[in-house]
C-alpha cells in the first residue's frame, strides 16, 4: 500500500505520532512518503526528551 503523511504543525505530540505512524507502516512492508508543509518544516526544533521526533524522522 502507498500512504501519503503531511504534516502542518509543529506540535511535538502530532509531528512524533506522524512519524511513528510512519515508521509502523514501513514496518508493515508499505511505502510511506512523508510531506512537511507550514509549521510542519519546524519538527526538529519542538523534539524533546519525551517527544524524540528527530530519532523517530531517523527510522523514517
């Protein structure tokens, strides 16, 4: 299955669940492409300890 993410918010919970729910689907053999649009460029900046988006983008 292809699956399209776009992220718009620099809300450290939704980026980090984007990309978590991105990394379930690679894992699931799909092809995942993720688009960062809006505040949604500004992931790395608002990753903290309990949000780690730059190590979940990683996986991506």
């Amino acid at each position: 299955m292809k699956i399209g993410i776009i992220v718009s918010s620099n809300d450290a919970e939704t980026c980090w669940n984007a990309f978590r729910f991105a990394n379930f689907c690679l894992n699931s053999k799909d092809e995942v492409k993720v688009f960062l649009i809006g505040k949604g460029v500004e992931y790395q900046q608002v990753s903290s300890t309990e949000f780690n988006i730059v190590e979940q983008s990683k996986n991506s």
